[in-house]
C-alpha cells in the first residue's frame, strides 16, 4: 500500500469515479468494534458533506476501508489525507491514544466509463462475504451502497 509506484502518475480529476483501499497501520483489526466504525463513517459523511465527495459504497472491513466515490473537488490526494487526518484525530482521542492509525498510501483505481458503477459497488459489499465475514450480501452491518441490493 504504501509502494511509491502507487504515487507515479497518480491522476485525480472532479467528476472522475475511484474505488479506493486503505488500510490499517500494521493491519490492526480497528474496525472489529462498531464505536470505532461509527467514528470511520462520521467522518466518510463529513467529506462529503464539505463537498469532496459523492460516496457510492463502501464497506469498512476490521482492517481497511473499501470505498467507491466521485470525486467533487480538490485532489484525490487531499480527500484521503482528510479522511485519514479526520479520523485518526478522532479514534485517537476515543481510544486515549497516539500514533498513526493508517498505513501510508492507498489504493486507487479510477472507475473508466465503460465499467459498470453498480458491479463495482456490487464487488466492494461483497468483501465481507469473500472472507467469511457475512453469509450473503447485504448481512455485513458496516456497508452502505447507493443502489438496492
């Protein structure tokens, strides 16, 4: 994840959609409690509120974050350093804590027209079901999607 090849030729633009990862600093199962996803989702629906984002889906997993989104303004780059930032303030004053909570870098993958919005929400709710977590989509609590199941 956090591989500077990820950072060569990074190209963010508003109106582009992106499916984004990231994950825990050293892949800590966070996200295993509830109170600290809330925190996660809080802060999802600040970005968007504050006008960075449209959020799609996303799915918060015990230790990293799947999350398909049209970018509105700014970078790529700034939307995810808020959202790490926002949080990690936040979960570190919940817990009592100092220290990173996210790796460095994330994953990106810019949505190209031709590829089906729905199926990649579809994939991203179906991580949970993929490692055992949840039997069938739509089971797992800590997902949302734009679309119905």
């Amino acid at each position: 994840m956090a591989s500077p090849r990820l950072r060569y030729g990074r190209y963010s633009r508003s109106g582009n959609v992106y499916s984004l990862t990231t994950a825990t600093h050293g892949r800590a199962p966070l996200f295993a409690d509830a109170a600290n996803v809330a925190v996660l989702v809080d802060t999802l629906r600040f970005i968007e509120r504050n006008g960075f984002s449209h959020s799609l889906a996303w799915v918060v997993m015990p230790d990293h974050l799947h999350w398909l989104m049209e970018l509105q303004k700014g970078t790529l780059a700034e939307c995810m350093a808020l959202l790490k930032s926002r949080s990690s303030r936040l979960l570190n004053r919940q817990l009592g804590q100092k220290g990173p909570l996210w790796q460095h870098g994330y994953h990106d993958h810019a949505v190209r027209t031709d590829e089906s919005l729905h199926e990649k929400a579809m994939y991203i709710l179906a991580n949970p079901v993929r490692a055992g977590l949840a039997s069938e989509l739509g089971e797992y609590p800590h997902a949302w999607c734009r679309w119905p199941l």
